[in-house]
C-alpha cells in the first residue's frame, strides 16, 4: 500500500496516526479499569516505562552521531543535578544543536 505525499495523503497519514495513537491510549486506560493494580502490576507498569525508554536511547548512544551522543550526556548530567525532566530535555536538546552546529 502506498499513500501519495500530497497534501491530502500528508492529512490522511495523520489523521490515521491520530487515531492509532488515540485508540491504544483509550483502550490501554479501559483494559486497566478492569484490573485491580497490586503491587506486582504496579511494578510492571514502572519498569516497563524503563524499559522503553532504554530501547531507544541505548540504540542511539551506540550508533548515533555526536551530536545524539552529546544530546544523552547532556540529559543525563542534567536530570542528575537538577532532577526535572523538560529544563533536562531542553539541556540535551541544546547539547545536540550546538555540536551539530559547529
């Protein structure tokens, strides 16, 4: 199946991809009103957020140019000192933008 880029094939790619994404959110939260959340899933829940988020940065550490590289230390060192996540995100963000700048 191939989808044209034109403008209208650009609108409808996104409307699918907004339906996909409000789809899984719904029906995550619906299937999760039928389950009582002990400890076990409540575990589960956590690190299975780790775990994606090490799905994709251990991948971009690895083969990533520099700008990726300085983009992790960066976040890194920062949510290490300041311990918020968006001022973290911004420093990583920054780190990428100046090294690929120069």
């Amino acid at each position: 199946m191939a989808i044209e880029t034109t403008t209208l094939g650009v609108l409808g790619l996104i409307a699918i991809m907004t339906l996909t994404t409000l789809v899984t959110r719904f029906g995550g939260v619906f299937i999760m009103s039928f389950l009582r959340i002990s400890p076990r899933i409540e575990s589960f829940i956590n690190t299975m957020a780790s775990s994606v988020l090490i799905a994709i940065i251990v991948p971009m550490a690895v083969s990533g140019d520099l700008g990726a590289l300085a983009a992790l230390v960066a976040t890194g060192v920062a949510m290490l000192v300041i311990r918020k996540p968006l001022p973290a995100i911004a420093m990583g963000l920054l780190a990428a933008a100046v090294v690929r700048y120069f």
